[in-house]
C-alpha cells in the first residue's frame, strides 16, 4: 500500500493559477483553478500583481485538496510548473517592490536594440541559446531597477526571480531555481550551467539578485502550506514541463502547446543545437550520479499569440460567448474567403522576431463574415506553428514524423484537423491534456520515489485522437503563401 496517494501539481499561468492533484497513473483527481487580472498600463506593457499570483495559487492548492476531502498527508510531493519569463522583485521579507512584468510585456524593445547595435548578440546567443528579445527576463530586471525609485540603490536587500523562485521563496523560504527558468534570463550560460557575469554586467544586473539553480527533479524544501509539512520536488517552466508530460524523452519528439501562446519544443538530446532563428533552451536537468547533473536541451519556437486570439475575438469583438464555439463558427464556412489575420497584437516570435509587427486583417471583402474571421483566427495558429515546424526541422535535420499538442485549444477538433493539414503531418492528442501541469508532478514524484523512472511515466502517456493529414497538397501550399505575404504586411508596422 502506498504511503501516499497524489502529487500535487502548481500550474501557475499567465491567466490564472491552478492546482491539480494526480494520482500513479497520472489520472486527475482534483483540479481547482481561480483567474486573476492583467493589466495593459500602456500599448505593449503587460503587468501583473505578485501578490495576486502568490494568493491565487496558495488558495487554489488548498482547494483542489478540499475538493476530494483529501489532506496534506496523501500528497507525496508538491511540483510547479509556470509562466516563464515574467519577472518578480521582493524584498527578503517575502514583499515585491514593483509589478512583475510578465513575458508578453515589449517595453525593453528599444534596450534590446540598443545591445544588438553594441554588437552583442552574439554573445548572448552563444551563451544563452536566447535572441535579444524584450521577451526574456534580463532586460525587464534591468528595466526596474532603472525605473522603479530607489530600487537600484537597495539591490543588496532584494531578489530576482521568475515566477518558480517567487512561488519557492512563498512556499518554502529559499531562494532558487530551476534550470529550465534560469535558463530562460539572458543571464544564464546553458553550457557551463553558471550565471554569467559578463552578460550580468552588460544587463547592469547585480549577481546578488540572482537565485540558485537547481536541477528540475530534487527536493527544493518543505512547504507547510497545506498544514503539514509536504516536499516541494520538481520544478519546470510551463512549456519544458509540458515536453516532460508528454513522454518526449527522445531526441527528435515534439510538442506543441495551445495556450495564451504557442510554444513548440523538439528535444534534441544531451548536446544544444544552433539555431538562427530558433532558441536553444535546457528541456530539463535531473540531478546525475557525477559531477554534473544530466541535462537534456531542446530546440523551442515561442508564438506569442494563440489562445489569446480566440479570447479577443470573444471578449472584445464578441463573436461568441464561449471560445469552444470558435470550432463551430469556423466551419459553418468552408473556407476563409481569401481572409487572413495576423495575431501580431504583441509583435511576432519566432522565427519572425519582429517587436514592431501588430496585428492585421488582410483580404476582407463586403462578404467577410465573423465567421470568416474566426475561422482565419484559427488557421493563423495553425501557420504559426507551421513557421515553426519549417524552422525546427532546418536546423536539427530532423523530420517530424507526428507532433503531439496540448493546452486549452488542443480540445479544438477544427483547430487541429488543420494544424495536421497544413503541416502534412500527424497531429496526436494525448487522453491528458494537462500535460504541462502533469510534467511537473512527474518531475516532483520521480524525485520521491512516487514513480521509479521515465520508462514508467511513458507507460503512463495515452493517446486520445489522431488527425491525419485531408488537405491536397497544392491547397496546402496555396494557404501558407498567402499566409506568408499577410505576415510580411504586418511586420514593422509599430516603427513605421
């Protein structure tokens, strides 16, 4: 009999936090999930309340336990998976002295440039993996601490962390990382598994501000929030943790996750691989029986705007109440009537990287329709992850033979039939798709023993549907040139 029953998975998102209970065959048992506010203080600043996201995921763990009537005693172990590069500054009472800035956020568009023109990227991508992209933490430390009043002066006092480390200093009072979030900064060296000074220096972030890093399975600390003491084990950034969910533990499988974004990530082994346009980011580090911990490195593509485009069409154009109608609009046509939208609200990732593109409708006529328009919303991230996938299988060489997807809008059957025929691949839909919150239990329980090892986790992984490709391969080609000249309308546009 088992000691315990559940590992308890923090899922702390963009848009809300959640906690999900799992049982040893990665079943859930319990979920609880509460939103909290974002707000846009000015056109391309994304903020949120540090507060907000500690007391939203403090209240959510508690209740996903309530739920079932279960108790801190039938949890074997806490994992956090979460939003990524969105940035916190506390003080060492627990107390953050500004908003936290989150990943969407652009304001460190001009900084970036400002270091590209200085001749450093280079550096920082051979470092990092990373472009310089206001996307990433260190510019956003940067940021506050030359803006935020007095803040710089105190920088001995005060720590740096992504949400994991604000969530870990919170539950457990220590003040670490992960190396998937570290490496996530623009100040973290994903070869030597180091912070890097000289790269800290050209940011002008002082090293004391920086969390220890830590392989992603292991005992962080012990948390007494559930009202016992309970081990905090395995921490990942959300889209990392999602690869691990899904079982990808070969070189060459491949996820993809629907989420406010889109975030594809091929893991590509023990060694990192170049790429142009493209990041090169630590998949995960379990802790070795050597010197150094085993690492695992993938090749990612960050889409920033997926999910979320289905929100706008829902709350600020009002197209439907509900985003699963999306589905159901989109194809009571048969096709765009020659519409594209680009979803460019906060530029464009990868493999684009244009901070100055803004979102654009081309191709309307007098008969455009909402229905036309959403049905195009939806094919757009569907092309953006095929700007991906063309870019990923580039650089590694590797062919995707299927590309397992997940998050909110994986439930979309539309949006997944045409991801597969746009691609002309396999698209596979795991029985789970809370893979993201799932990876960070697997990380947590793998390292108390709740699962003996990743062959027994594999065995875990269900699929629940498979999309085959329909499309001809002349349409197929058709829609994405025409995608690809929307895209070019909409670069550059913020600059103009």
């Amino acid at each position: 009999m088992r000691m315990a029953d559940f590992v308890l998975a923090l899922d702390q998102g963009t848009s809300s936090s959640r906690a999900i209970l799992f049982d040893h065959a990665g079943n859930i048992a319990s979920v609880s999930q509460q939103p909290y506010p974002i707000a846009y203080p000015q056109p391309g600043w994304v903020e949120q309340s540090a507060e907000d996201i500690w007391e939203t995921q403090a209240y959510v763990a508690r209740d996903a336990l309530n739920r079932i009537g279960a108790d801190a005693s039938q949890v074997a172990a806490i994992g956090i998976t979460n939003q990524r590069e969105t940035t916190i500054i506390w003080d060492r009472e627990g107390v953050p002295v500004a908003p936290a800035i989150v990943w969407q956020d652009r304001r460190t568009a001009g900084t970036c440039q400002s270091l590209r023109d200085a001749g450093l990227e280079p550096k920082f991508r051979e470092r990092t993996g990373l472009l310089l992209d206001p996307y990433f933490s260190g510019t956003k430390v940067r940021w506050l601490l030359d803006n935020v009043p007095g803040l710089r002066e105190r920088s001995g006092e005060l720590m740096f962390g992504t949400v994991d480390s604000w969530l870990l200093y919170r539950l457990c009072g220590a003040h670490v990382s992960d190396y998937t979030n570290a490496s996530r900064t623009l100040l973290y060296d994903i070869r030597d598994l180091r912070w890097d000074e000289e790269l800290a220096a050209a940011l002008n972030v002082p090293s004391s501000l920086l969390p220890e890093v830590r392989a992603s399975s292991g005992v962080f600390g012990e948390t007494s929030l559930l009202g016992k003491p309970v081990r905090v084990a395995g921490v990942a950034g959300d889209q990392q943790a999602a690869l691990f969910g899904q079982a990808c533990f070969a070189p060459g499988m491949a996820k993809n996750t629907y989420g406010t974004g889109a975030f594809l990530l091929m893991n590509v082994g023990p060694a990192p691989v170049h790429s142009d346009t493209l990041l090169t980011t630590i998949a995960w580090g379990l802790a070795g029986d050597g010197a150094r911990d085993e690492i695992t490195y993938a090749l990612e593509g960050s889409v920033f705007v997926a999910g979320a485009a289905v929100q706008w069409l829902r709350d600020d154009l009002g197209f439907f109440a509900d985003s699963a109608e999306s589905a159901a609009l989109a194809a009571s046509v048969a096709d765009s009537s020659g519409v594209y939208v680009v979803p460019a609200f906060v530029g464009l990732g990868a493999p684009h990287w244009d901070p100055n593109a803004r979102g654009t409708i081309v191709g309307l006529t007098r008969g455009a329709t909402k229905a036309h328009i959403t049905r195009a919303t939806l094919e757009a991230i569907a092309c953006q992850v095929r700007d991906v996938v063309e870019a990923m299988e580039g650089d590694s060489g590797t062919k995707l033979s299927e590309l397992r997807v997940d998050g909110g809008a994986a439930a979309n059957d539309f949006l997944l039939q045409f991801q597969a025929d746009i691609l002309g691949r396999t698209v596979v839909r795991p029985a789970c798709l809370e893979t993201t919150a799932l990876g960070a239990a697997y990380l947590a329980g793998l390292a108390v023993g709740f699962w003996k090892d990743r062959e027994e986790v594999t065995r875990n992984w269900r699929e629940e549907r498979r999309f085959e490709p329909q499309m001809a391969a002349g349409k197929r080609e058709e829609l994405y040139a025409g995608w690809l000249r929307a895209v070019e309308r909409a670069k550059g546009w913020a600059s103009a």
